[in-house]
C-alpha cells in the first residue's frame, strides 16, 4: 500500500459525511463508506484491493476500535441489566426462528447447509448497528434494549460459525472466546482499583496538565493486547474490543478519553475500516450463477422477518429491523466456506448479498426509528464532529 492509495481510501470515506450531511434523510455514515468500497474494490473497479496485507492489517486496528468506542458507549448501569433481560431473549428468539428458518431455506434451494444458514439469519453484525446508531443518535429505552441484543447475537453465531461450517474449529473457538473474556477481567479489576483509590484521577489530571495522553495509550495498549490474543485463539477481535469497552463504561470513561478516541477511530481508523469491508466483498460471481440470487435475497428477507417478529415482544418494528444488519459473519462464512471447498458455486456471493440486503433495510429502519423519535442527541460524551 502507498500514500497514493491512502489517499485515496481516505477521500472514498468522505463520502460517508456527504451522503449523511442532510439531517431529514438521517443516513448514517457508514453508508456511504461502505458505498464507495464496494464501487471501488472487488465487486466494482477494482483499484482498491482488500486482500493488500496493510490493508487489511490497518482495516482490522479500525474494527478493533469501532467495537472497543461502541461497548464504551454501553450505560453500564441498573438500565443495562433490565436490558440485558430482554435483549437475551429477544436474542434467543431471533435463534430459534432463524433454525426454523435455515432449514427450510436449506431444503428449498438444495444446499443441505442448514445449520450454517441458522446462523446468519440469526447474527446481527454489533460493527454495523451500533454505528449506525451513533450515527443518527438514536435513544431511548427500545435502543438501549437493542445494544445487549445485537452483541449477544454476534459473540453467540461468531463463536457458532466455525461449528455451522468446519465443526473442527468449534471447540477452539469457543475456549478462545472465553481466553478473551477473562483476559478482559483484569484490567477491569484494575482500573476498578485504580478509580476507588484516586490514583486515576490523579494520572487523569497530571496527563491533561502535561498533555501526555496517557489513558489512550494505556487504553491502547491494553485493547492491541486482548486483539492479539483474540487473533492467536482465532476469535473475532470483535470481542475483545466490545468487552474491553463494556470494562471500560462500568468503571467510567473521562470526556478527555472519549473525546480523543472520537478524534482516532472515527476521524480515521473506522471510515477506513468500512472502506475495506465494502472492497472485500465480490458480488459479480452472481452473475455467473444466477440461480444463487434466489438464495441471497431469501437469506436477507429470512433474516429481517426472523428479526421483526420480535415486534410480538413489544420492540418497535424500526428497531427490530435494524438488529438484522449483518455482515461481517456471512462475509467469514463465505471466507472459510470457499477455502474449505464446503460451498456449492456462487454460493458464497448469495451470502454476501443476503447481507447487502440486510444493511440496506438497517439504513431505512434507523431512518425510521430517527423520525419516530427515537433520538437522544445528549447520549454520548464524544464532541460532534
């Protein structure tokens, strides 16, 4: 990768802002990253190129950091537990339909990858929603209820995709989860320490004196780590940083640190990492097999009604939509599934445009849930842009 191109994917993601500038239409950013990837990458011209090893190496720090802001933005309070009650079984609803569901779409299209299916319609991608909702600054209870919901169905079918497509990578897959989350306890415990002793106060205002910028480097430090372990036991960096950020809300995030790491992940690492998401995918192969695009738009109309039948549990049907986005799963199902040679032909691009379908249906949900008025503007302690 060169400056060239840097440039160059730093200007595609511009469009993000300029798609989202008119407040009526309350588009969120990533719509327009996503956009122009995709114009640009593999399904379109072709100038960006995913598989670049800094590409993707820079692509994966911004991931890391979307999900480590998005859990930091999580009110780790009394609130939080009630809406981990129903976001978990709202959640697990969303499974059980989604089971129903892969099977039928399995039997139907002649696959036999039913267990695989279940699972995508199942996942919501917690990349996807919740910056999408920081975007449109959606609030309220049925929000707050969402964000449990949305990262309990994306650790769950992260952790069930390798059993859904290579049942070999199962059992490791779910002891690096758990590596991952007990890793994240301890620097809970210690900056939990640290705040009930003062001794974070005191840093806090001896680095904002000397302008050292201490708590993001510690931050960053710790958030790398827990992404190389996450790497080393083939887990998602996705959950390390959701649960590194969730650590980090329950003992108290200074404005100063939400502030700067504003400046970094959306001012860079996140547009880029979209930029990437959109370069990756390649929906040309449905033209190569047409029958596939039956598939695709099954699995994205599988998984919005899987997800707005929770509208019967009292969720709004905008919300309820908007948890169906999903993308970074089917994109790791199409991945794993083509190098195992587990995949019919032209399967592997109906997964990913069942996805597309699902994040065009988020985009309008969140458009809809913002007109209902479900927005709260003073929900963040990040300065706006």
């Amino acid at each position: 990768m060169s400056f060239a191109t840097l440039a160059l994917i730093a200007a595609v993601a511009v469009l993000g802002p300029v798609l989202a500038l008119r407040r009526s239409w309350h588009l969120p950013v990533v719509l327009g990253e996503l956009a122009g990837g995709i114009a640009l990458g593999n399904t379109g011209l072709g100038i960006l190129r995913a598989d670049n090893d800094t590409f993707m190496f820079l692509a994966d720090i911004g991931f890391a950091l979307v999900m480590f802001v998005a859990g930091s933005h999580v009110p780790v309070d009394d609130r939080l537990w009630t809406a981990l009650r129903t976001g978990g079984l709202r959640a697990a609803g969303v499974g059980a339909l989604s089971a129903a569901l892969g099977v039928l779409l399995a039997k139907a299209f002649g696959t036999g990858h039913a267990a695989l299916y279940g699972v995508l319609l199942a996942s919501s991608s917690a990349a996807l929603v919740l910056p999408i909702v920081d975007s449109v600054h959606l609030g309220g209870a049925p929000v707050l209820q969402v964000l449990p919901q949305v990262a309990i169905a994306d650790v769950a079918c992260i952790v069930a995709l390798p059993l859904a497509v290579d049942t070999g990578r199962a059992g490791r897959a779910a002891l690096g989860a758990l590596a991952v989350l007990v890793a994240t306890m301890v620097p809970f415990v210690i900056l939990r320490y640290l705040q009930r002793s003062g001794l974070r106060r005191r840093v806090h205002r001896m680095s904002a004196d000397r302008k050292f910028a201490l708590e993001l480097r510690v931050s960053l430090v710790i958030l790398f780590a827990l992404a190389a372990l996450a790497t080393a036991t083939h887990v998602s960096i996705m959950l390390a940083g959701f649960s590194f950020g969730l650590a980090v809300a329950a003992v108290g995030q200074p404005r100063r640190l939400a502030r700067q790491l504003f400046a970094v992940t959306d001012g860079f690492f996140a547009p880029l990492f979209f930029v990437w998401l959109g370069a990756s995918l390649d929906l040309r192969e449905l033209g190569r097999h047409p029958s596939m695009i039956g598939l695709g738009l099954a699995l994205g109309a599988g998984a919005v009604v899987a997800h707005a039948a929770m509208r019967l549990t009292g969720q709004p049907i905008a919300v309820a939509t908007l948890t169906a986005a999903q993308l970074g799963v089917p994109v790791a199902a199409a991945t794993v599934g083509t190098q195992a040679g587990l995949l019919q032909p032209g399967e592997a691009a109906a997964l990913l445009l069942g996805a597309l379908l699902t994040v065009v249906v988020a985009v309008l949900s969140a458009s809809m849930a913002a007109r209902a008025g479900l927005v709260d503007d003073g929900r963040h302690d990040a300065p706006p842009p």
